[in-house]
C-alpha cells in the first residue's frame, strides 16, 4: 500500500539534493524545495533534506514551524548540519505540531556545488529511510 508522502529539501545544492533524488526514484514521488511550490496536505511522512550553516534560514525556519498536524503528521530529516542547529530544527518542527521520527547526519561536501556520493553513503541513507517508511507501514 502506498503511502502518503512528500520528498523535501532546502537548498537545492550539494549532496542533500542527490539523496533527495534518490528517495524520489525509490519511491516515485516527485521532490520539491522548501518551501514547496505545492502545501503538504495531511501527509503521513515528509522527508527533509535540510543543508545548512550555523543560523537557519528565515523562510525555512517559517516552513518547519507551519508543519501542523493538518499537513503532516511525522517528519524524518537528513541533514549536514550542526548538532546544536539540528536541536533547532527539531524544535521548530515540534513547535508546528509535527512528530520528529528520526534525523539522519550525512557527511557535507567540501564544496558546496559537489553532489556526488559514496556507494556505501547511498546504501546506507537508503537502508535508513527504508526502515522509516516500514515502521509507519506496521
């Protein structure tokens, strides 16, 4: 059975947005930046691919704080940033009313415009949002 979801990130650069692709191919939704050009609607997972530095990103701070339980109900995020900025957007997605399932850290490209990724590094992001997607099925 397929299951409601929606393939995010923000910005659309680096390896955030080849893992992005990835789970767009493996589970054949469309992805989208942040904001997306179309709301999320009662989604039952939203997967969020979030590159960023020490201060978040007003727009994407407003995103994470709209995700109410009448958009989405859990979100799983894979990031390259900070740990204390990872604590903030946690907090932000909590604060819209939204359920943090998991946060996945992947290795950041030494430069910015570098999407490609390790056979091993895909395997594994893979193998992870696998075990997202079958923990909601059950």
């Amino acid at each position: 059975m397929a299951m409601k979801m929606k393939i995010l990130h923000y910005p659309e650069k680096g390896k955030i947005v080849t893992f992005t692709n990835a789970l767009s191919a493996e589970y054949g939704q469309k992805a989208d930046k942040i904001p997306p050009a179309y709301d999320c609607s009662r989604e039952r997972l939203l997967f969020a691919g979030i590159s960023t530095r020490k201060y978040i990103d007003s727009s994407l701070s407003l995103f994470l704080r709209g995700l109410n339980r009448d958009k989405v109900l859990n979100v799983a995020i894979f990031t390259d940033a900070a740990d204390s900025t990872i604590e903030e957007i946690k907090a932000l997605v909590a604060e819209g009313g939204a359920t943090v399932l998991d946060v996945k850290k992947v290795k950041k490209s030494a430069l910015p415009f570098l999407t490609g990724v390790k056979d091993d590094e895909m395997a594994d992001f893979k193998a992870w949002a696998d075990g997202i997607v079958k923990s909601l099925q059950d």
